[in-house]
C-alpha cells in the first residue's frame, strides 16, 4: 500500500466559474459580457457553441449545492458574474443580480460550504471591452469599485476572495495569442493588459484592507512547468523564459514589488516596453493573504531559435495526454509548487484549480472515468510531495465540479466530476465524483488502489 494522508485541517474543494455554468445570459438585468459577444462571433468558438444556457446553474444552483453537500466538500470557488452585477460595468447596480448571489450563497452556509468568491474569471462587461477593455485604465478603477461593493455586499459571508483567475490568459491568451475574448493578435497591448489586471488586483486588495472586511484575499494565477530538455544553458534559459511568462511576470510584481529582469529584458528585444506610470508597483504589491495555484501540465523544452515567443521547442517525450490533448506530467506539479516555495517562501496556497479532460459518456447510467482518477491519484501525490517538501499547502480544489462550457472549444471538452447532458441538463455523478468523495472523507487515499 502506498497511502497518501493528508492533514485534517486541509480543505478540499471543488472550482467553477460563472459564464461557464450559469446559462441565463440575458435574464433578469445581465449586461452582456466580453464572452457573450465572443461565443456569438462565428468561427470564434468550436461549433459555434455559447454560453446563453450552459448547465443552467442560475436556475439549478439548488440541485447542484445538494450534489455538492453530498461530494462533502469543505469550500466551493466559484465566480461573480461582473456585467450581472453591473450591467454596463459601472453605474447602476443590477439589483436582480445581487439577489441570486445572496441567495446562492445563503444556500452555500447553510449546507455547510464555505464560499471561494472569485471576483474576475474573464467575463468583463462589454460596456468597458468598448471603451477600450483592460487596455483602458478607467477599467481598473471600474474592477475597484465592483469589487467594493461585492465586499460590502458580502462581507461577513464569503470569507474568502481571488480577485482575478489566470492573468495571463486575461492579458496574453486573449490579447497576444487571441484564441479567447476579446481575440486580439498584439504583443504591446497584452503586456499593457497584464500590468492593469495586476494594478486591478491591487487595487482590490487595498479596498478590502481600507473596508476591514473579516477574511482572506488573493488570487489565482496559472503555472506550469518546463523541464530543460538537456543541461545546456540555452535549453535551461529557454525554459525558464517560457515559465516565467506564467509565473513570475505575475508573481515577482505581487511579492517583490517589481518585474523580473530577465522577462523585462526580452520583452524589450521583441519591441515591448512596459509601461508602468508612479505608484503603480506599491498599488501591486499589497500583501495578500494567500496565493491560488490552477495547474494542469506540463512539458519538456528546448532551446530553438524562432520557435515561438522565448526561443523555445517542447518536445513530446511520449507523455499520456487528456482528452484534451494536454500532457499529463505530474511531476511538474511538485516542481513548480516547490519553485514557489524556493522564490517566494512558505506562503500560504490553495490549489484552486487542478483536473483533467476526458469526455466519457454515461453507459447504462454510469460514467467510468477511471482515467481521471488516476490523473487525481498521481496529482495529489506530487501535491503530497510538496507539503512533505515545505509548501504551504491549505487546500485542494479540482477543476471541475462539472462538465461545463470550456471556452474556445464549446462544449466539446468534458472536465467536471459531475457530467452534464447538454441537451437535457441531467446531471450525472461519475466514477470520479465518488473516489473524490471517499478521499475526502477519509484524509487519505491508497495510490495502488
């Protein structure tokens, strides 16, 4: 046997985000959001997919709160629908919409489920995007005021809060690479984007801090790791450029109040400046009170010229890939976790997103997704590892609670726990589902098993 015992004071948890399972895209005062007008882009998302219904969440949040009580989980992360909040960004506050999220988390307390409230996860209102977006300072204070009101509106309930989920896909994803909304194509405005979603988190923060709102706030950027595929300085460089751009263009301006040299310097190369105005980096670096971590895979890298942005080539050793066509490498899981650790010391950081694709189908009722367990098993050893190591482990989350609008790829990509017809909205617990909820309740899990 090779168990794996996790502290009992561990929180275990599972993530969704709000444009994702919600649905009700145009009920009871919703603004339109970035995503809504990107979904409705032809050629924008695989076959022409949207979010108008999702898992319909907003209409069966009560069904979905049971099967979580039943899963036994500590805390649910979900996120605020900004434009539900604030149908045109700014201004006038949609009443209705504060509603469902009083009630929904009313209904979190009283099954016993702490609330993981994330205040950004990609759904800007379209209001701003036609001002200008993230690229438009007005934006973050915007970000600031919405996310006061929600601190004011919910302080004393949520006790946790991420301000913003992957900044990276927020600026370079969406901006630079533009495969997801807004969809634009430019080095520069994604380098601008991402010091103003990471001025927006500080800008947050410092409300909560002036509120002396009672709990937690961080935030969750994306990681994962590169390992050099030989010793050659240059496959080392190329790797840690290509991991830097996750991790510590997000994370140096946070704990250390500046932007990594090595990352500053190679933008410059390419053309980009950053362009930070007085006070800026004060505003960023406010202490938080916690770090989420969303890691999914990792690869092996070399140095090659003009291969992409950093002079980098992965190259597929034959690792076991998702449905999604992401390597699963849990190792990298335990290395980077411990390069947080090694860089940033022993803070405090729950695993706010971690799971896998695979689209297995229900047959005769049930949906045996043994290959999702196993990615749980061999993810939650190396999370293991990394506590034994010194990381500040306070919780897992996986990603996700159930099958859910992917993005870019519609509805052709299954995450959750939990599968959803989407056609007939049934949800259906997977073999997943109860493994997770055995770990739970015991603590410990036998990796053999």
């Amino acid at each position: 046997m090779a168990i794996m015992e996790f502290p009992k004071d561990m929180k275990w948890g599972a993530a969704t985000a709000a444009y994702q399972i919600e649905g009700a895209a145009f009920k009871d005062g919703k603004g339109l959001s970035i995503w809504d007008t990107f979904s409705h882009t032809p050629g924008k998302v695989l076959n022409g997919d949207n979010g108008d219904v999702a898992a319909d969440s907003y209409h069966r949040y009560e069904e979905d709160i049971k099967l979580m009580k039943e899963l036994g989980i500590d805390t649910y992360r979900f996120s605020v629908s900004w434009p539900r909040i604030f149908p045109s960004g700014t201004g006038e506050v949609n009443d209705k919409g504060l509603k469902f999220y009083h009630d929904f988390v009313d209904a979190l307390l009283a099954n016993g489920i702490e609330p993981m409230c994330t205040l950004y996860h990609w759904d800007l209102p379209q209001a701003l995007q036609d001002e200008g977006g993230w690229a438009n300072r007005k934006t973050v204070d915007a970000f600031a005021d919405y996310a006061e009101l929600m601190f004011k509106e919910f302080g004393g309930k949520i006790s946790k809060w991420v301000t913003i989920n992957e900044p990276w896909c927020v600026s370079f994803l969406s901006n630079f690479i533009g495969i997801h909304a807004p969809g634009n194509q430019d080095l520069q405005l994604a380098t601008n984007i991402s010091h103003h979603v990471l001025l927006a988190h500080g800008k947050a923060v410092s409300r909560f801090r002036e509120l002396g709102v009672d709990g937690e706030i961080g935030y969750a950027p994306n990681v994962e790791w590169l390992e050099p595929f030989s010793n050659k300085q240059e496959d080392i460089d190329a790797c840690n450029r290509s991991m830097g751009f996750l991790m510590e263009w997000f994370f140096d301006p946070v704990f250390k109040g500046s932007y990594p040299a090595f990352m500053v310097e190679w933008f410059e190369k390419k053309g980009v400046t950053l362009q930070v105005e007085e006070g800026d980096m004060e505003i960023i670096n406010q202490p938080i009170d916690f770090v989420g971590i969303n890691y999914y895979t990792g690869s092996v890298g070399r140095y090659k010229k003009d291969a992409d942005l950093f002079d980098l080539e992965r190259v597929d050793i034959g690792f076991e890939k998702t449905d999604f066509g992401w390597a699963i490498f849990p190792e990298g899981f335990y290395r980077v976790l411990a390069k947080i650790k090694d860089q940033y010391g022993a803070i405090p950081i729950y695993i706010t997103e971690n799971g896998a694709c695979y689209n297995d189908e229900p047959e005769n009722g049930r949906v045996r997704d043994q290959r999702r367990i196993e990615y749980l098993k061999q993810h939650l050893t190396s999370l293991k590892r990394s506590m034994d190591y010194g990381v500040n482990i306070k919780g897992y989350l996986t990603w996700s609670l159930m099958d859910n609008f992917e993005w870019a790829e519609g509805y052709d990509k299954r995450f959750g726990i939990i599968h959803v017809d989407f056609n007939t909205l049934e949800r259906t617990k997977k073999d997943s589902y109860y493994w997770y909820k055995q770990t739970i309740s015991n603590g410990w899990f036998d990796m053999n098993y």
